[in-house]
C-alpha cells in the first residue's frame, strides 16, 4: 500500500475544519469526529496541522508521513528490522582517531555510535540479534516481569509510544543505556555477557563490559581444562524470583537512605526497576547457600563453615516495592562449594538433575543492615519466594 503524503495532508489540514486530512489519512472515525466538532471548535484543527508540519502525526496504520507519496507499507513484520546505521563520516573519523580499531571490531560491533531504528513491526529476536552483532552482548528483552517472546514484536511489547530510535555509544555505560530503554519505550532490558550466563555491571560502559566479557569467558575455559583436577570446587548458579522479607520495619525510618531513595524513585517512576534503584538496593543484600537443609550433604560437600557458604556473585535483577518499604527482590547468585575428594563434578550434576527441589531449598536470601540501625530485633530472613532455580555452571 502506498505511503500517504504530508503535503497532500497538509494542504487537506489548511482547507479548513472539516476533518478532510483525517479522512485522506485513513483515521474515519476520528476525521468524522472532527467534521461534527468543527475541528474541535479549532484547537483540534490548529493542533492537527502542527503535528502534520511535525511529522508526529502517522496514518491509520501508523506509518510515518513522507513529504511525496511513494513507498509501500511493510506486508510482514519481518519486512521491517531495525537498521543500524553509523553516524556522519567525520564523526568517525573522529572516534577512529581517539579509539584505534581492532581488528574484530567490525564483526563484534565497536563503532563509536550507532542509531538503532525500532519500527514497531520489528521482531523482538531481530532486535536481539542485531544488538548482539554490533556490540557483543547480550540484550534480554522483558515483557513485564517475563522475558519477551522472541516472535513479539516491539509494538508488543513496549509501553511508551513516541519515540522510534535510539542512539548508544560505545562509552554508554550498561545500566544508563537500560534505563533509557525504559523511559523512551517503556521497554524494560539488561544488558547479559555474550553467553547470557550473566548480567553486566552497571557501572562499566558497553566497551568495558565486553572486554570483560572476553576476560571471563577466557577465564572460564581456563577452568573447564583445570578445576577438575586442580581445585575440587562446583559452581550453582541460583535464580531467586521475588523473595519477601519475613518481617517488615514498623517505622520505615530506620533503613538507611539508600533503600529509601530506591523507593521514592520506584514510586514516582510508575514502578520499572531501574539501574538506578538497583544499585541503591544491592549493598544490603546477602544469600547464603546452607547445606544443612538437604540430607546427607556431607557425603557430597566438605564441612566447611558448618556447611553454610556466602555467594561468590550477587546480582539483583528485579525490585518491587509494593509489599512494603522493604522490597521484593529477585536475584541471581553464584556459589562455589568445596567437595569431598572422591566425589566428581558428574555427580553432583546427577544429584543435581535428579533431585534439584531439595537444592532450592539451600538457597537462602535475606537482608543485612547495620547493627547501629535499630533493626536488630527484626527478622530479616526470608519470608516468600516465588521460586528458586539451580543450575550448574560449567
């Protein structure tokens, strides 16, 4: 179908207040709404031909005006994907100057900026992908507190309309780049390393991050070849979703500024969690893996620390402050667990697969906070949780 024309638009809008560009536009109902209202007795009629000038307003299937008519609508959302287009010439000329290329950057997306374009017909998994090829990362895209469906589309899933692209530098740091997701698109993402085994720091810039990245993943077949026989260690990997604490502060005033500043920004932002929340957040959270809570776990873990073992990584993923001043938090833990001699790392794993229940049961979040803070008496253990998965970490 063909792309409608602003100035035909334009010209219809000038004519007076009957509606006639609504109607050209393919938006009937309220082009008829305007021919009875007299262009909204006008201030619809001069606020109209604004957004026409503007190009804000779209057609009836919300395509964008072009100034000549031409073009066709995209027939699929596959027709449309987000299209990734360096900056002026000289800017890059600039960024090469000050940011040597290496010789993987234009496989593993270095450039200095890039305008990622999101059309709403765009494929959740399009987007995905491309992000993935221009930066290295992983880009997890959230449907409400779920992860989208790859096969959605961003009109699907995003709560903000106006804005259609973004641009994001090399030196956007990870946690401002997703709480721009947010506010421009209502989308909310976390940025994942290239294996999506874990989430980024907030704090490092999307160069720093993958550089790291390449550090761990170095680091990790370092250890695939020698920890089995070396160090006789296992890493689990726990995903806690949304644990309540078992007791709330009957006066709020006694947790420390960081987690009252989360909760004024949650509350006043309409309840995303942003990076901004989370790093207040984090400082006070703590999980333990307690082996005690599965029987005959000696047989498997040395005892060590009366067989109670502090995350090695902790990483909030998600922050709802609706159950009181102390949120519900998700979280996503790593544990190292010594183990006994004779026992391998495919044995744990079957015990793992076979009865992984009993091991969601050793996995204990809880809050910590000064003993100067008058909290001494409450208990800060878990309440709830809505589920816990672990997983082995290769």
């Amino acid at each position: 179908m063909p792309r409608r024309s602003r100035v035909v638009a334009l010209v219809l809008s000038l004519a007076g207040f009957l509606g006639l560009h609504r109607f050209y536009l393919g938006r009937f109902w309220t082009g008829l709404l305007m021919l009875v209202t007299l262009g909204g007795f006008g201030i619809w009629w001069i606020v109209d031909i604004y957004l026409v000038l503007t190009g804000k307003l779209r057609d009836g299937d919300k395509q964008e005006l072009v100034w000549f008519g031409g073009g066709s609508h995209p027939e699929t959302p596959d027709a449309v994907a987000p299209t990734l287009q360096p900056r002026e010439a000289s800017e890059q000329a600039q960024t090469s100057e000050a940011e040597p290329t290496r010789p993987d950057e234009e496989t593993r997306g270095t450039a200095g900026m890039s305008t990622i374009s999101l059309p709403g017909q765009t494929k959740v998994s399009t987007l995905q992908e491309r992000f993935k090829s221009e930066f290295g990362l992983t880009l997890r895209v959230y449907d409400g507190r779920s992860f989208a469906d790859p096969s959605a589309t961003i009109g699907q899933v995003r709560k903000k309309r106006g804005a259609t692209s973004i641009d994001i530098r090399r030196n956007t740091k990870v946690g401002n780049l997703e709480d721009r997701f947010m506010a421009d698109f209502g989308i909310k993402v976390q940025i994942a390393g290239s294996d999506d085994s874990y989430l980024c720091d907030n704090d490092l810039t999307l160069a720093a991050a993958l550089e790291e990245d390449e550090r761990k993943l170095g680091r990790k077949d370092q250890k695939l070849k020698i920890l089995p026989k070396i160090e006789n260690t296992f890493k689990v990997k726990a995903l806690i979703e949304l644990f309540s604490v078992a007791e709330q502060p009957e006066d709020e005033g006694l947790l420390p500024n960081g987690i009252l500043e989360a909760k004024t920004i949650w509350d006043a932002s309409g309840s995303p969690s942003s990076g901004r929340i989370i790093a207040l957040v984090k400082p006070y959270v703590a999980c333990s893996f307690v082996a005690d809570n599965m029987d005959d776990w000696r047989r498997l873990i040395r005892d060590e620390n009366n067989g109670e073992f502090e995350a090695d990584e902790i990483r909030v993923v998600d922050i709802d402050f609706s159950d009181g001043p102390l949120p519900l938090v998700s979280l996503e833990c790593i544990f190292s667990l010594p183990l006994e001699a004779s026992v391998t790392v495919e044995d744990i794993m079957a015990e793992l697969e076979d009865d992984s229940w009993t091991w969601s049961g050793c996995i204990i979040p809880r809050w910590e906070f000064s003993e100067s803070m008058g909290l001494e008496d409450l208990d800060l253990n878990l309440g709830e949780q809505n589920g816990v998965e672990v997983a082995a970490i290769a």
